[in-house]
C-alpha cells in the first residue's frame, strides 16, 4: 500500500480528484485530497506548503502528485517532508527566483497558447474547450461548479528554493491538453528538469478523464514496483 497526496491546481480543490481518489483507494491505496486556501489573500506558496505538510498528517514517506499550479507547492512540501516521489502532472515547474506570476512570460507560455489556439479554432470565451475538451462533458458541466475563487497572493513573490529539492521525480504530460500545449510542455520539462516526459492521453485534467489510466500510471511509478 502507498500514500498519495493530492495537490490541486489554481481555483480548484479535493473535486477534481474524487475518481482518482476513488480509483486509488479501490486498489487498497491510502489518498488524501488537499484543500488549498486558494480563496484566502492572506495565503501564500509557504501557507500552502504548510497546509500539504498538514494534511500530510504523519504519513511515512508519501507519493506527492501536483496538478498544474500545484507544481509551485509540492517541491516545497519536499524540502521539508521526505518522500518517496513527487509526480509533477501537467504542472508549472518553477525556477528559483521566479514568482509564478512571471512564469507564463519566462516561459513563453502566450505564444505557445496563441498558435495552440490557432490549431484548435476554439472560440477565446469557451473554457470547457480549453481545459476539459476531453473530459465527458457531464464531467466537465459538474467541474464548472467546483471552480473556485484564486487569490493573486500565490502569483506574487518568488519561489524561495535555491534549487530543485533532492526528491525522485517524474513528470507526467497530458498529450492533449489545450491550455498547455504538449510541446510547450515538452520544452519546460526538458530545460528544467532535465528530462523527456512520460505521456499520457487527457486534456488539461486527466484525472476527470482518465481516472483508472492515471492510476495505473502512479501504480507503476511505486518504488518497487
């Protein structure tokens, strides 16, 4: 048996993993959603890194899986937490230094979404064909209900690590994710991690998606597996 710990991107919450939860916990795994105070001013990366390390609970050496923006937060949580993986999925891999606010131009994340968009003809107000394109759409009406409220204070101060934390590390990319583009993400996983990603079929939340393919994936990835 393992322990997961779940760690939502920006304006979302435990919601987005209620499948994958339930799929993990179905093959006698231990899973904990993380509720970030996403709606809270007064929280920032170091609030949010404190309420995993909470929720972490004294579980021994877990398997952190960071969603999106909750790529910021995890390797925070595992310069202070030993752990046996972090599984950056579909996440915003920073840089030391770097606010998550000036991610999206550091990276050259506009021009990427400018031609994805182009690909895609997606009219620039439809959202669900942006992030859940893939995702069966009473899925996706439900996920509009669960969006919740983000607070800029997150996006504001630079991340504090000097470097990557000292945790094994894979990085799962969702291949048919519109809001980042899989080579975009290709590119930001090479140059700062310094490694070809593992791929996978699913829009911007596999999990929705692709809840038992995403747990084999996590199964696999076990230390002794």
């Amino acid at each position: 048996m393992a322990a997961f710990v779940l760690i939502p991107g920006a304006a979302s919450g435990p919601w987005y993993w209620h499948l994958l939860e339930a799929e993990l916990h179905g093959r006698g795994h231990d899973v904990v959603a993380v509720d970030l105070p996403c709606d809270e001013d007064s929280a920032g990366l170091a609030e949010y890194a404190d309420t995993v390390v909470d929720a972490i609970d004294g579980r021994t050496r877990p398997i952190l899986v960071a969603h999106s923006f909750g790529g910021f937060t995890a390797p925070l949580v595992c310069d202070r937490v030993p752990v046996d993986l972090l599984v950056m999925l579909q996440a915003q891999i920073p840089s030391p230094g770097e606010s998550p606010g000036q991610w999206w131009s550091h990276t050259g994340y506009e021009q990427a979404r400018r031609e994805q968009d182009a690909r895609d003809g997606r009219e620039p107000d439809d959202d669900t064909a942006l992030f859940h394109h893939d995702t069966p759409p009473a899925l996706a009406a439900e996920a509009k209900k669960h969006t919740r409220t983000q607070s800029a204070t997150p996006f504001l101060a630079p991340w504090p690590l000097a470097a990557w934390p000292d945790a094994p590390t894979k990085f799962l990319l969702s291949r048919d994710d519109r809001f980042f583009p899989a080579e975009f993400m290709r590119r930001i996983v090479r140059e700062r991690l310094g490694m070809t990603p593992d791929e996978m079929p699913g829009d911007h939340c596999p999990m929705l998606g692709h809840p038992k393919e995403l747990a084999d994936r996590l199964e696999a990835y076990r230390p002794g597996a």
